[in-house]
C-alpha cells in the first residue's frame, strides 16, 4: 500500500520537474516572441505557470483532435496574454513552434488577440470580462450533454471592473456550476496603474465568497499548490474561483512587479539579459 | 407578432434538440416561458443581465448548441459590444431575437422603442437581419434562423396582428406582393401592412416590394424595382438612418442611382403614445406613405 503512494509521489514529482523544463522551453519562445514585436509581455509572464500546468497536467484535451467534444475548455479571458496561451498551445504540439515567430503578423493564425483561427483556441477574447460568461455557456452545454468535461476560465485582476464579471459571477453561483473554475491572475496591475489606484478590488476574496463561490487563494507560480487547488476544485459542486498571487513579469528581473511590461518590445539587449537570466536560474528552485 | 414567435420556439422545441432558448428576465412577455415550461433543461433565464446573456449563449455555439437569446430589442442593443467581439467576429451559431421592436413598445416611451437596432445589427460582418413581417413570416423567419447556420439578428413587433403575405419566407429573397411601374415602395416589418394600403387606391401605379431580410440585401429585386420605376420609397419602423433605407440607398447609387426617399423616424428619438399615434406622428401611416409615393412617381428620373 505505502509503495503505491510511494510511487505515485514520485511520479507527480517527476510530473512537475518535467513541467518545470517545458515551463522554461515556454518562456524563451515569450522572450523570443517580444524581441521581434511588442507585445503583453508583463502579464503573460504572470499566468505562464497557471497556464501551462493547466494544459500540461491537469485538462483532457488532445491537440490531434482540437475539436473532440468532451475536451475540457480553456478561455483566456485576459485576451492580452495571449503570447502565453500561444506559446503553451505550441508546446503541446497545436501547431509548429516557428510558427510563433509570426505573432501579430498579416497573414498569421496567431492574431493580438485569440479567435479562432488559432488551433487549440477555444473561444474568442480581448474585450474583456465576457469569459465567464462564456464559459458559462460551455460548462452548461457540458451539463445538458451529460459530458465530465470542465471548464477553466483565466481573468485579469484589472478585468474585475468590468460589470458582466458579476453578472456572470451570479449566474454561476445561481446555476451551481461545479463543473466551471475562475482563475484570477491577481498581479496587482491595470493598464494605467496599480489595480488598488484604478479601483479597488479588495476585499476581492469577500466579494466572490459572497457571491456565492468556493474561494481559494493561492501563489500563483506555485505549481504544486496550482494542482493541489485544481484537484480540490474537481470534487466541488459549486463553481470555484481561484486567487492566483502572481508577480507581472515574473522570471524578467527588470519587469518584475512593476508595470513596465504592460506593453513593450525587448530591445537586443534586454532580450539577451533576460535569456541569461532565464538559463541562469535553476529549474527546480 | 411575439405570440407568433412564441409558438414557433415552442413547436421548434420538438425537432431542434439542441436548441437552447435564453431570456433576461421577460420570459412571459417574449412569449418564451411556455418553451421554458416545456424543456426546462433547455430554458435558461439569466435575469436582468443582456450582455451575460449573450456571451453565454456564445459558449453554449461554441459547444455545438443552437441558443437563441431573446430580449426586448431596446435591450439586446446593451449587449451589441459582446455580440461584434465574440460572436459576429468569431460568425458563431447564435440566433437573437429582439421583440417590442421599431416603436410597437409604443406606451411605454423612447426607452422601450428600438429605432436603432437594424443599423447597429447590419454593420456587424456575417450577420443575418431579418425584419419578419406578417405572423406567418414571424414563425416561418424563426424557423429559418433557426436552420440556417452563422449569427443571425431578428426583431419582432409586440402587439401588431397583420396578414398579408402569401409566398413563405425564404432569408435573403424580397418579395413582390403588388406589382405597378410609377413608383416602387420598399418596406419590412408589419408596416408593409400600411404601405400595402397606401398603394390601394394611390393616384400612381405602385409596387409594392416586402423585403423582410435586409442583409443580406435582395439586390436583385431591388435593383429591378428600381429599373422598372425610377423612383424608390422606403419605409421602415426604424431610424432614417443606417435601416432598411440606407441599405437600398448603398445599393442603387452604385448599381441602378434613382432618387431614394427613405420614410422612418428622422434622426429623433419616440415618445409615449399610442401604436397609431405614433405612426400617425411620424409620417408612417398608409396616407403620410401615399402622398410621398405620389410626389416620388411625380419627381422620378425618367
């Protein structure tokens, strides 16, 4: 019994070492994406982790079959991020990763903002505070259907201003979707400012208990915390709503925590200062 | 007009299975209640929440669904910011359906009327509008949406009980419902019943040409009526700007040009009344119409 558990230790700490790498691979292809055009690089670093763990350990999906009915669901409702999203779908084999080096170009399957023409995609964003809403749509279709498959949604901290946030908050709450989870990439900033100035968000964790969601509140680059709280999420009849602690511009020194990365290109020497440190770093720290 | 559209989603419930209706708390009356009695597991009623509404019903096409969301017409515009990001940019499966349209809502006041829905629909890219304008039509254009694959927007009147229309309603076909050669008068919705009337007993020889989908445009019913009479007249519960009219008019200045007069609510916003003093007010019904098809057939070009 006790090497049954033993071995499956192991294999979920093999499991994480081995995301830990890709999660660095990922990076890079970021870091190489936003030296060649400007792009949301401060808040795409801040989601990498929940992203990644999400496609790489924890949804059913298959990338030889984007289109397989009872896949779990992932909506990037912070359309922003998108680079991570692409970035993750690459390494998981949706598509070439050279193709990354097209983002934002004419002509290219990866737009600014995801729709669906990327493979992999599952719903359309970039005006914010709509992917609850459709995930919604997504997790009751799975309900009408009989289908176990679940759906992740991904918001901004700064999205939460948006009014259709709490429309949607209702509504699951009311419909008791357990087979829906928010993930709010709490990094602290908006586009003009800290979250705090813009407007305040706190008590945030009041607020969705209130509204009737299991709440956590979690590191957000932790990848075995991200777990543990995915799996608690799986046993939860009510929709759960997940507050991820992150730093924006996570792993880039120079961006970290500040707001400086909301939108930039890296110049050759930035680029190479932050591949240094990316390489320096040991994976499993 | 909405009891019409309320019997067809029922009857539509049958052999759509994977029809889904929504609703933002006017369940009764849209008329949709007795579907959602039916198949309540296919029946979501969000509350008073338009903009949740439709992105749910985005997810649910995004899952292979067929939803139709239905709300005032006044309202669904609330949500016209979530229907061009997600679902007309992305040509998703979802059918809206917004009643009390044009200034049927009438009592109610500028609030409740929807003179802008049709301009802010057909602007969208891969949209379907559609102005039914009989009962028949209202279920036949229901059935239609229905079936037809890609986004599709339909407004629907509250209370008018008009039947003229003999031919069944094909999206994208106008139909000719009287034919005439001095002036040719384009119209949709229920106040097709009134410039049927106009005609009657005009001192010109008019046609009469019912042209419920306005995008896309019939155009070659429109640009034959043109040919044929040299002089247009379009009416339409609905702004003078940016409806029905001003389709026809961006059609035939590039492809038949004879001179367009585009009857509707002139760039003003409605009041309280009642159904016909509105009409009466701003120039919609049968006699304001026939004096203007007098004076078109009088003006023309040829």
């Amino acid at each position: 019994m006790s090497s049954a558990v033993e071995l499956a230790d192991l294999r979920h700490a093999t499991d994480v070492q081995k995301l830990k790498e890709r999660i660095r691979e990922i990076r890079r292809s970021i870091l190489e994406m936003t030296s060649i055009r400007g792009l949301h690089l401060g808040s795409s670093l801040s989601c990498l982790e929940i992203i990644a763990t999400l496609y790489f350990l924890k949804m059913r999906h298959s990338p030889h079959r984007p289109r397989w009915k009872d896949r779990d669901r992932f909506i990037l409702s912070k359309g922003h991020a998108a680079p991570a999203l692409y970035a993750v779908l690459a390494e998981a084999g949706y598509f070439p990763k050279e193709e990354l080096r097209t983002l934002k170009s004419i002509g290219s399957r990866l737009q600014g903002h995801p729709d669906l023409r990327t493979p992999g995609v599952d719903a359309p964003s970039g005006s914010l505070g709509q992917g609850l809403s459709i995930g919604i749509g997504m997790a009751l279709a799975a309900r009408m259907r009989g289908s176990r498959s679940r759906v992740y949604v991904l918001a901004g901290d700064g999205e939460c201003d948006e009014g259709q946030v709490w429309e949607a908050m209702m509504t699951a709450a009311h419909l008791r979707l357990g087979n829906l989870v928010l993930i709010i990439d709490r990094n602290g900033w908006q586009l003009d400012d800290r979250t705090e100035e813009v407007k305040r968000k706190v008590p945030l964790r009041g607020k969705l208990e209130s509204f009737g969601w299991v709440t956590y509140s979690i590191n957000g680059h932790d990848i075995e915390k991200i777990i543990e709280v995915l799996d608690s999420a799986e046993k939860s009849e009510l929709p759960v709503a997940i507050i991820a602690h992150t730093k924006k511009g996570n792993g880039v020194s120079f961006l970290e925590g500040t707001n400086k990365g909301h939108k930039l290109k890296l110049s050759e020497e930035e680029y190479l200062a932050a591949l240094k440190e990316l390489e320096a770093k040991p994976v499993c720290e | 007009m909405r009891v019409a559209f309320g019997e067809a989603i029922l009857r539509l419930g049958e052999e759509a299975e994977d029809m889904v209706v929504l609703t933002a708390d006017v369940a009764k009356p849209t008329q949709v209640a007795a579907f959602g009695e039916r198949y309540p597991h296919r029946f979501l009623n969000v509350g008073i929440s338009e903009q949740d509404m439709v992105d749910i019903a985005a997810g649910l096409a995004l899952s292979e669904k067929i939803p139709v969301a239905v709300a005032f017409a006044p309202f669904m515009m609330r949500a016209w910011e979530q229907v061009r990001s997600t679902i007309s940019r992305c040509n998703l499966n979802v059918k809206l359906v917004g009643t009390h349209s044009g200034l049927s809502a009438s009592d109610e006041g500028s609030s409740h009327q929807s003179l802008e829905d049709v301009a802010l629909a057909r602007v969208l890219p891969n949209m379907t509008v559609i102005v039914p304008g009989d009962r028949e039509e209202v279920k036949e254009a229901t059935e239609a949406a229905v079936k037809s694959p890609g986004p599709v927007y339909m407004r629907i009147g509250r209370d008018e009980d008009v039947k003229f229309l003999d031919e069944p309603f094909r999206i994208g076909r106008a139909v000719v419902l009287r034919d005439g050669s001095d002036v040719a008068v384009i119209s949709n919705g229920a106040i097709t019943a009134e410039a049927l009337a106009a005609a009657e007993g005009a001192r010109v020889d008019a046609m009469v040409i019912h042209v419920p989908t306005v995008k896309p445009l019939d155009a070659q019913a429109v640009v034959s009526a043109a040919r044929k009479t040299g002089a247009v007249v379009c009416v339409e519960e609905h702004s003078t700007i940016g409806g029905l009219g001003s389709a026809v008019s961006e059609l035939l200045s590039s492809e038949y040009p004879v001179r367009v007069r585009r009857m509707g609510v002139n760039d003003t916003f409605g009041e309280s009344g009642t159904y016909r003093e509105l009409l009466e007010k701003h120039g919609l019904s049968a006699p304001h119409i026939r004096r203007r098809m007098e004076e078109a057939a009088e003006k023309r070009d040829r």
